[in-house]
C-alpha cells in the first residue's frame, strides 16, 4: 500500500512566509528591543535562524536567539522511546524581561509548545512569550494557539504534516502525507 503525498508549500512559499512572520513579528513587538528568537528542537531551530536573519536585515539589528530541546519536559516522553534522544538547549541570555518568540514547524496537540513553555520558566520570568508556527494543522488537545501562522491546513487524524528543509534534507517542501 503507497501513501498518498501532496506538496502544500514550495521552497518560495516557505520562504514567503517566513518574510511575513518576520515582519509581523517587528510590527507587533515594535521592533527588535527586548525581543529574543528561540527555536524548539528540531525543525524550529532552523526556522527561528531564518527568521531571526531576516529581522536583523530588515532592522540592521543584531537579535538574541537560542534553541531549546524539550524532549524531558514532555508528557509522554516515555511512550515515545525508551532512550530518548536529547539536543542541546542553548539559551545564552537572560530571558527575564524579554518578549520570547518561540519557533516551531508544526502545531498540532499544543503538547510541544506546553513543555517549551515549561522548559522557558526554568531559565527565568520573559515579559511575555509568544509563539511562531510555519504550520497550524489544527487538533489542539491543550489551549494553545500560535500568534503568527505561515499556513493553515486542515489535516485529518489519519495524515501526517512533514516539513523538510534544506539544512537537514537539502530542500525545503511541506507535504501531506497517509499515515
């Protein structure tokens, strides 16, 4: 049995996006000032770089940025593997009093950005903490919902959201997958 795959977003989708999430990300926080990009662990890691990249050209600014793994501040990090692999977190600033923008490439049950929001605390107080998806795929389990939003797909139970992009898979693609 072959599972169906459909592309959702190109390369230049992708990269359009992540133009207007920059740009919505500056307009909301008027700027760069206190304002520090994180990526979740593994795919947000490489979208916050992106996005972090395009704000300091557009504001000719120097951003804090950081990543974090949250894979022992999840809930069902044991159901998922018995030795879980564990990234580095790389939070090299203080976060209190800072507008935190966490990056991810998906948004599904909510569970992931509940623990990075878990895992955030542990370094400190920020201001506020907001929340940059490339995709909103819908099936919240938790309340929580992105401020800024690349696209929107309305994914069954039965399909799987893929993102691949170039620094882990030589190419940037969004598909739709059968599970």
């Amino acid at each position: 049995m072959t599972k169906t795959k459909k592309v959702i977003m190109t390369a230049r989708d992708i990269d359009r996006s992540l133009d207007r999430l920059s740009l919505e990300i500056l307009e909301r926080n008027r700027g760069t000032e206190n304002l520090a990009i994180i990526g979740i662990h593994t795919g947000g890691v490489f979208l916050a770089e992106r996005i972090r990249s395009k704000m300091a050209d557009c504001e000719h600014a120097e951003l804090l940025a950081g990543s974090l793994d949250i894979t022992l501040y999840r809930d069902d990090w044991s159901l998922i593997s018995q030795n879980p692999i564990v990234r580095k977190t790389d939070i090299g600033f203080l976060v209190e009093n800072k507008k935190i923008v966490l990056v991810d490439d998906v948004i599904f049950t909510g569970r992931t950005i509940r623990a990075a929001m878990d895992a955030i605390m542990d370094y400190g107080r920020p201001d506020s903490i907001q929340l940059a998806v490339l995709i909103d795929r819908g099936g919240r389990e938790l309340p929580v919902q992105p401020d800024y939003v690349g696209m929107t797909v309305g994914a069954g139970p039965h399909e799987r959201v893929d993102v691949l992009l170039r620094e882990k898979t030589g190419r940037d693609e969004v598909v739709i997958h059968d599970k």
